[in-house]
C-alpha cells in the first residue's frame, strides 16, 4: 500500500489503461493518460467523467517523462520510442496488474500458458462462483483488475495473464499460479529467443513463497527445460495426462473421464473427479480442466462441487464450441484455433470422423505434424482463404477429398452435402482470419450463421 501522492502517467487508454487511471485518482495520484492512436468513445466517456486529463493519437514526451512512475498498456513494445526514453531516464515502467495489486488484501490466482489461457481463466472463475466464493474475473479476458480494486469486493481474483502483461511485474504476488504451456509465440517481443519468451511467463511463479502454489504441465517440454523448482518453496502442483513414475503428481488421468487427485497438504489418499459431464472436447481441454480443477481444490471446492460446475460450464466463443447438431451431424467453431497446435489439439480431440474447415493467412505454418491426424480422421478438408497453395500441396494427398472456397456460406454448404450422420463438420482453420475476415470472431460468427441458415 502506498500513501504517499505520486505523479503517474498512463500509456494507452484501453480497459487496463482506463481502469489503471480510475484507480490512481481514486488513490489520489495526479493521473495523465496518454494514447499514441485515436481513444475509443466508450474509454474517452469514463476519464471525461471522472475529470481525468487525457490526450490521444500523440505522445507528449515532455510531459510523459515528469512522471514518478508510469502504467503502460501490454500492447506497447519494448522498442517503442516512449519506452525508450522512460529507460533512459530510468522512470519506473510497471504494469496494470502490478499497479491494481498494490491496493487490494485479495488472493490472486492467476493463469498464464501460450494456449489454454481463457478456457483456463473462464472454468476456474466458475468452479469458484458456482461453490459460492466471493471471486472477481481480470486480465487479459477483458476485464481491467484495477478498476475492480477500486471497490474491491471480492476475496479472490482469477487472472488471466498473458506474458506482455507479465513482463512489467516486480513485487506481483499470486496465490495460486498455474503454468498451462509454453510454445514459440509472440518471439518478435523478444528478441526470437524461446529463453526470453518463457522467462516472462514464469515471473507468475518468481515471487511466491511457502504457503503459495503452483499448478503447471509436467507433460510441457519448455516448461520442464526452463522452470527451476529446485529451490522454490512454494507447494508444487504438478499435473499430466497420465500417471508417470517419474513424478509426485499433483493430478493425472486414470481414464478419459477421471482425474485424479493428490494434494500435498491431504493425507495419501488420492481423490477421484470425473469429468465425464464436462462439455469440453480434447486432450487440450483435459490438461486445462486438470489445472483449473487443482486450482479449485486448493481453494476449497470439494470434487462434488467440481463434478456439479463442470456440467453447467460454457466455454468463451469460437473454441472448439458446439453449434448446432443436424441429422446427428455435429457443426464445431474452433475459429480460434490461427496456429497449427491448436488445430491439432482439434483435430485429435474429436472422435468422429471429420469434413474439415480451414484456411486463412498462413503464418509461416509447417503443416507435417497434422498430416497423420488428417490420414486417420479427416474425409474432406475444404479451404477457405484466398491463397490455399500450401495447405493443398500439405493435404491433398492425404485426404480422399480436397476442394476450395473463398465463401463461408459455401464452405458450410458443402460440408453439410459431404458429411455423413455421425460426422463432424469442423471449422479449425490454422491460420489467421485476415484475408476474407476481419478476425476470428468474425470467422467463427459467419460460420455461426451459415451452420444456423442450414
């Protein structure tokens, strides 16, 4: 807690901008907020109400660098020129989260992965809700936590934290952390080295002590070349797919459908939960439910209140999400799925036989470890995007049928003429959204609509 009036400056005029400067007035800091691009209507209304003093598409350096301290948005690079000069004058740089935690008793438990984040953040949320603990939702699912400190009424806060907003973090302490994943993503914010990326996502683990946790994959290569627990106090989580000799497992999957539990502050015998009613599909959905459910337990949610929640979940849009089932057709929309492991994780999660959806932007995406899943599962893949030149020289030949599209409508109506009852027409398309898109909601929205005109 701080009491004594600072002069802060907040860069970018966002949800975690807007809420960073609703708190800092609130603590009464004399408060600027500075957006190098346009300020949305909706962000200019709240600081024009509360009387906060703002400028938009500049950055006012003169005035920036007065600062005692400065909150920056997770979207502005290290490389930025404001940046920049902030290091120069060796100006404290922190980040929303950092600033919000400072004001709150609350116990955070917070998330953080490449992939698996939301559904993560989302499941955890409601596993806590449903039993009725007072719990708040934040971070990188929209949300800004500092505007919720500033009422503070909740006891818990489940975070959301991608590594942009890890890495302006110094004195953040997390309760629970869970560590779901780490694969090459974001490489550009640093450097192209996979060191310095998965540094920045284990800081969610850096500051805690003997009565903390933390929950991570102990089936995640990254993770176990980069996580030094050797001399962590913390209570160490460690979950897998399956029960592995070569670790004390926090949790692991007996079968499919039970998870098994074994916490280290209860006596030797492991608890079972079956998962059996939950709505999510896949082996990645296994890993997410396995640390949300850890989470959860370490809470005090006992597995008959976990069983009860799981059945009532729902998931964030356009992630491996059911839409509709026709003629005992299943239509999927897993428009979230831009990368190559999350198709995957699509792709090998799904036990029915598949008409495949995809295409897009290509990302630089080598498509080889899809290759046998398509053998095993896929009768037709349709592409949608304007250039399919490379999923067509991938797929074509380990597909029985390969045509292409540069219309959802189409795309959907000929999936529903090619499948079969039993079958599952799949939208996971591997690639970013933006040639016929203007992202993947978008995608995943139109998808939606054609399924629902069917």
């Amino acid at each position: 807690m701080t009491a004594v009036s600072k002069n802060i400056v907040i860069l970018g005029a966002a949800e975690s901008g807007v809420g960073a400067a609703l708190l800092a007035q609130a603590k009464g800091h004399t408060t600027f907020v500075s957006d190098r691009g346009p300020i949305q209507p909706q962000y200019k209304e709240k600081l024009t109400q509360a009387g906060i003093e703002f400028e938009e598409n500049q950055h006012s350096l003169a005035r920036i660098l007065l600062a005692d301290e400065v909150i920056k948005s997770p979207g502005i690079p290290e490389k930025a020129a404001v940046i920049k000069a902030l290091r120069e004058k060796n100006i404290a740089v922190i980040s929303e989260i950092e600033f919000a935690s400072r004001y709150t008793k609350a116990r955070f438990i917070a998330i953080t992965g490449t992939n698996g984040k939301t559904t993560t953040t989302l499941l955890t949320y409601h596993l806590l809700k449903e039993a009725g603990l007072s719990v708040g939702l934040a971070g990188n699912i929209g949300y800004s936590l500092a505007e919720q400190v500033i009422t503070d009424k909740f006891a818990y806060y489940v975070l959301e934290l991608s590594s942009f907003q890890l890495d302006d973090t110094k004195d953040f302490h997390p309760w629970i952390s869970l560590l779901l994943n780490i694969t090459p993503d974001h490489l550009d914010r640093y450097d192209y080295s996979l060191a310095k990326y998965a540094e920045a996502k284990l800081r969610i683990a850096e500051n805690l002590v003997s009565d903390d946790y933390l929950i991570y994959n102990a089936d995640d290569e990254t993770i176990e070349r980069f996580l030094k627990t050797a001399f962590m106090t913390a209570f160490l989580l460690p979950f897998s797919l399956h029960h592995r000799p070569d670790y004390h497992l926090a949790a692991y999957y007996e079968d499919d459908y039970t998870l098994c539990l074994h916490l280290p502050t209860d006596d030797q015998h492991p608890e079972k939960v079956s998962v059996k009613n939950s709505p999510l599909i896949g082996q990645h959905n296994h890993q997410n439910m396995a640390a949300a459910i850890l989470a959860a337990r370490v809470a005090g949610v006992s597995p008959r209140q976990i069983e009860a929640a799981l059945r009532s979940f729902k998931n964030a849009d356009h992630r491996l999400q059911l839409v509709r089932e026709i003629a005992d057709i299943q239509y999927i929309n897993d428009s979230k799925a831009t990368n190559v492991e999350a198709a995957w994780y699509a792709l090998d999660g799904i036990k029915r036989p598949i008409v495949w959806i995809a295409g897009g932007t290509d990302k630089g995406n080598d498509y080889a470890t899809l290759q046998p899943l398509a053998e095993q599962k896929v009768k037709a893949l349709i592409c949608l995007g304007v250039d399919n030149t490379k999923l067509r020289a991938a797929f074509e030949s380990h597909v029985p049928h390969f045509e292409e599209t540069q219309s959802m409508t189409d795309a959907v109506r000929r999936a529903a003429a090619l499948a079969a009852p039993g079958d599952v027409v799949l939208l996971s398309p591997c690639c970013a959204s933006f040639d016929l898109f203007k992202n993947y909601e978008d995608r995943g929205r139109q998808f939606a609509a054609a399924v629902q005109a069917l």
